[in-house]
C-alpha cells in the first residue's frame, strides 16, 4: 500500500484532535476531507463540530476506520497507538511535523500502514 492506495481506496477518516475552531489546521484539513470522506472528528472538548458528531476517542466510533489522521504533538502519539490496532484501522496518519519512530514501529508490527510528516490535504490534493 502507498499514500495514494490509502486515499483512493479509503472511506472513513477520524482526525484525532479536530477543533471546532476554523482557524486551526485541524479544522480545515478536516473540513476539506469531508468532501471526499466520512470524516469523523475525534476530540474530548466536543460533541459535535460544524454538525459532525465528535467522539471523545478512537474506540468509541460506531463505525469501521480506514484512516486515523492525527493532530497531535510527536511526544503524544502513544496513547493513540493501541487503540488504532484495536478498531482496525488501515493507515495512521500523522500530520505535517509530527512523528514517532517508536509508535510507527507497533502499528506496522500490527499491519497498519503508517504516514508521518505528510498533510493529508496536500497529499488529497496533489494525487487529484
């Protein structure tokens, strides 16, 4: 699998970390990949952004996830991990400026595919 299989293919993203603030980047690749996916927002702070139900973590989704896209520092990716191998996701995705050698080595120890450093609004963008 590579970045383009992953996003041709994928039907689901959660982005972990998605504020309900429109000038954070969260919000906006969020926002943008709801055109093109089901996007699930993923943060504790809300019920619900721009009407999308928000869920306070990754495993209480009620639905299958392709990808988990993440807005979170590179020292806070760990709590993420496990629970991203439990739900099934295909891809974990972290953001531009953010990865985890560590945490990358278990998901694809799991058969998950790994992004790091890598904007999925960019990559949606270009392979468009």
């Amino acid at each position: 699998m590579d970045i383009a299989g992953i996003l041709e293919t994928s039907t689901t993203i959660t982005v972990v970390g998605m504020s309900a603030r429109p000038d954070r980047a969260s919000h906006e690749v969020g926002m943008y990949l709801s055109r093109y996916y089901t996007v699930i927002p993923v943060n504790p702070n809300y019920a619900e952004i721009d009407g999308m139900t928000c869920y306070p973590d990754l495993e209480s989704v009620p639905v299958p996830v392709d990808v988990v896209d993440v807005f979170q520092r590179s020292e806070n990716i760990k709590p993420f991990v496990e629970p991203a191998v439990r739900i099934g996701a295909r891809c974990f995705w972290m953001q531009l400026g953010i990865s985890n050698e560590a945490a990358a080595s278990r998901l694809e120890e799991a058969g998950i595919f790994v992004v790091q450093d890598r904007c999925t609004k960019i990559e949606h963008m270009r392979l468009s």
